[in-house]
C-alpha cells in the first residue's frame, strides 16, 4: 500500500512546528497517495512542537528522542530511519540545508530515486521541479514499485492551514541505540541574534545592491526594513563588497525567497539574482537606469536615485505615522 513519510526539520518540543515542515505536508497532502506519518529527531520531545500531536491527517508520529540528536547529523538520522523507511512509496523532506544532506544520503542507501526541489506535483509519480539554478523547469517522472524521495522546495508552497484532528495521532517512541557509528559530528552553530525578521520566512524584505556604495550606506535600507518589519536581502556584488554579510545574499547561490514585499534598491537584476524572488509576490525596484533588467519583472518601478528615494519614503512614513 502507498503511504507516505514526512520527515520533520529537526527542533526540539519547546518551539511550534516549524514552517518549513508544514509546508512539507501540503505537498503530502498534494501527492494524495495513502496515510501520511511524521518522523521526528531531535532532543526534548517529549512533548511535541506545537500543534503536531492533534494535527489533523496525520496517521502516526515516529519519534527519535535523545540529547545526541540536537542537532542530529545527516549520516547518523539515515542511518536510524533506514530500514523503516522501506514501508513507504513516498519520503518527504524540506529543502532546507538538513533536508538536502539527509535525503540523498538515504536515497543511497535504499537504491531509491531522488527527485529534488520540487515545485509542484503533477499526480503522485509526476513532478516539476527546477534544473539550472530554477531558470528551466522540467517534469520528472517516476515508476511505479519504488520508492520516491522528495525535497520541497520551500518558496513555491505555502504551509497547511493549522486544523485539529479528531484524536491525536498514536506516537511511537524509538530507541536510538547506545552506541551510534558516526562519521561526522555536531561542532557548532553560530546564529545571527538580529531582532529582524528571518530573510528567507519574512513576508518583506528591503534590498540592495553594489550602488549602496558602502556598509554605512547600507544602514539606510536598515532604517526602511525596521519601518516594514522587513528582513534585509542583497546582492551578490554587495555581499561580495563587503557591504552585507553573506548570509543576506539573495539569489541562485544566496537564499531563494518568497516574500509578499520585495524592495529592490539599485539591484541590477542579473539572471542569478531573480532566481531568487521568483516566488515573491510584489517586486519593487528602485533604480536610476531606466533599462535596468529589474523592471522587466518589477511589478512597480522607480527610475531614480535610492539615495534620494529612501529617505523621502522614511519621511512619508513618518507623516502617515507608520512603524513609528
Ligand atoms: C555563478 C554565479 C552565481 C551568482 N549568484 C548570484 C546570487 O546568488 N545573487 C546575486 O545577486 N548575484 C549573483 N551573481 C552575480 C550576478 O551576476 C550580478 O553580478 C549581481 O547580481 C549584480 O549585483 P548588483 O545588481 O548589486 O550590481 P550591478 O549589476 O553593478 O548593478 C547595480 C545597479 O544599481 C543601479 N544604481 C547605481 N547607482 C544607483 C543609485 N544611486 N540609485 C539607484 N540605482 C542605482 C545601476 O543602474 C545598476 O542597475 C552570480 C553570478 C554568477 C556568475
């Protein structure tokens, strides 16, 4: 019988489920091929992120629980998931940086094709997804008698609507075994403390490119992104100016984002670039050339000079009392 495996990004009970694997259950929910299970590693959960136990659709959870799971390395959870991952025709997991090192590691292991990051699903066997940098997208099918896995990608889904189920869904606890062969080890995470919203889940975000000239310049699209509640992105040409750090960087080898709001401040629009806010929804663009490539896909375009938009738009803000 088809049924179909989510593997939840890993996190601990404290935090509500995270977005990335809500989004991975509306692609479950859109393959539509039998019972959907979640399996779970991490430390601490005991209890559940929020809302997982009563969430409805789910048959059962899998939980791998122990504090050598904190931040659980890709070649140790393929190796615990193996062998009960042959009970499934379809695996599931978020495109993100844990996802895309798990999932091949296991695809290897069970002989089983990897279709990666999927953008929409065309019947249960049947895939799009994106090849060269998301700028050609091409359908995958798979036969039938195997086992598929899937990474999602993240910008193209939007998460399931939160609903209760009739009864919480049976969990079932699995030993992690004492000792584990582990080939690679967790060292260290260093995480970005900034108060602003996270760049790749905020629904705006303020950008720039080289034309901000400096960092210090670059701390007017900080003024404007704290007006909007906005994440900061940039180029590439200013990640590589050293005017944002390179976790900002927007773009076929930056983060792919889908934000509502995309404001575009003196970006040229290169074809890397774009590749990164082709989900978004509205796209801004400042710009002082008007042959800019970025207002081919700008929904509104500015010609002008940022130096001068910027702080006009702060004014205005500030006369409509906004984010004051
Ligand atoms: C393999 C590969 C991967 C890449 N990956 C990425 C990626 O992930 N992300 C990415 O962004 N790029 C990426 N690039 C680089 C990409 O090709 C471009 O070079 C880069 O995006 C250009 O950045 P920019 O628009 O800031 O700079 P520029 O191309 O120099 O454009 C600056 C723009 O600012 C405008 N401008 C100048 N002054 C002002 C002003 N005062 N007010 C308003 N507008 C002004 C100019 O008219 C121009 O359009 C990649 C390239 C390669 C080869």
């Amino acid at each position: 019988m088809d049924a179909i495996l989510v593997i939840a990004e890993a996190q601990d009970g404290q935090a509500p489920i995270a977005e990335s694997t809500l989004k991975t259950l509306a692609v479950a929910r859109k393959i539509g091929a039998g019972p959907v299970d979640l399996a779970w590693f991490g430390a601490g959960l005991d209890r559940l992120p929020e809302p997982a136990g009563t969430l409805n659709g789910i048959r059962k959870h899998w939980v791998f629980d122990d504090p050598r799971l904190v931040h659980p390395p890709a070649s140790l959870v393929s190796r615990l998931i193996g062998s009960r991952a042959r009970e499934y025709s379809h695996l599931l997991m978020p495109g993100t940086s844990f996802g895309r090192d798990l999932l091949p590691r296991l695809a290897g292991l069970l002989g089983a094709p990897l279709v990666s990051d999927v953008l929409e699903v065309l019947g249960p066997r049947r895939f799009k997804r994106g090849i060269y940098a998301g700028n050609i997208h091409t359908v995958v099918r798979v036969p039938d008698g195997v086992p598929v896995l899937l990474t999602v990608r993240l910008a193209s889904w939007r998460p399931i609507v939160v609903e209760e189920g009739p009864a919480p869904a049976p969990v079932e606890k699995i030993a992690v075994p004492g000792t584990i062969p582990v080939d690679a080890r967790f060292v260290g995470l260093e995480v970005d403390q900034s108060a602003r919203p996270d760049l790749q889940s905020a629904r705006r975000v303020v950008s720039g490119g080289r034309s901000l000239g400096s960092r210090e310049n670059f701390a007017l699209l900080e003024k404007l992104a704290d007006r909007l509640n906005a994440a900061i992105g940039a180029s590439r040409a200013a990640v590589d100016a050293g005017y944002a750090p390179n976790d900002l960087q927007v773009g076929q080898t930056g983060k792919i984002i889908a934000p509502e709001l995309y404001l575009a401040f003196g970006i040229s629009g290169a074809i890397q670039h774009l590749t990164g806010i082709r989900d978004a929804g509205t796209i801004v663009a400042v710009n002082k050339d008007p042959e800019a490539p970025i207002f081919k896909v700008a929904d509104l375009g500015l010609v002008g000079d940022l130096f001068a938009v910027i702080p006009d738009l702060l004014a205005e803000l500030d006369r409509q009392g906004i984010g004051r």
